[in-house]
C-alpha cells in the first residue's frame, strides 16, 4: 500500500484487507481504493464511496446514497455512492 497518513483511509482499509490486497492511490484530492488491481471505491472527506453497477445503482439509491461528485469546479459525477 502506498503511503498513507489518513487515519480514516488506513482503518478502512485495515477493515477490509481479508478480501485481498486493497492498494490506495490519492487521486482528484482523495483517495482510490484497488482490490487485487480493481478499483472499487473512493474515500473523500471521511465518506467511502463504493462502486455501482447495474446490479447495486437501484438499492445504493433507494437507500438515499449520495453519488461522488469531483471536486475540479465543473460538476460531474462518478458511479460510487456514499
């Protein structure tokens, strides 16, 4: 795992290390988390968002999961609900 100095990312990650080797990346001013190369989540602020897909879009949005937005000034969204 790269460096990290967040307490948040580093229990979070910890929380999940039996599903394999999680590797952390800082991107877009937060942090991408890989799985055994997958990228399935980012953590921002001390929020996790997880990927969705067809199969977990409608239950991540029935359950009022937020969506990722960059912060880079234009508004866009990404496929990872808090």
């Amino acid at each position: 795992m790269a460096s990290v100095d967040n307490e948040f990312v580093l229990t979070f990650t910890e929380l999940l290390a039996p599903l394999g080797n999680i590797r952390v990346n800082r991107m877009f001013g937060a942090f991408g988390l890989y799985c055994d190369g997958v990228f399935f989540a980012i953590i921002d602020d001390e929020v996790a968002y997880l990927k969705g897909d067809a199969q977990t879009l409608d239950a991540y949005e029935e359950m009022g999961m937020e969506p990722f937005v960059v912060p880079s000034g234009r508004a866009q969204t990404l496929s990872y609900y808090a």
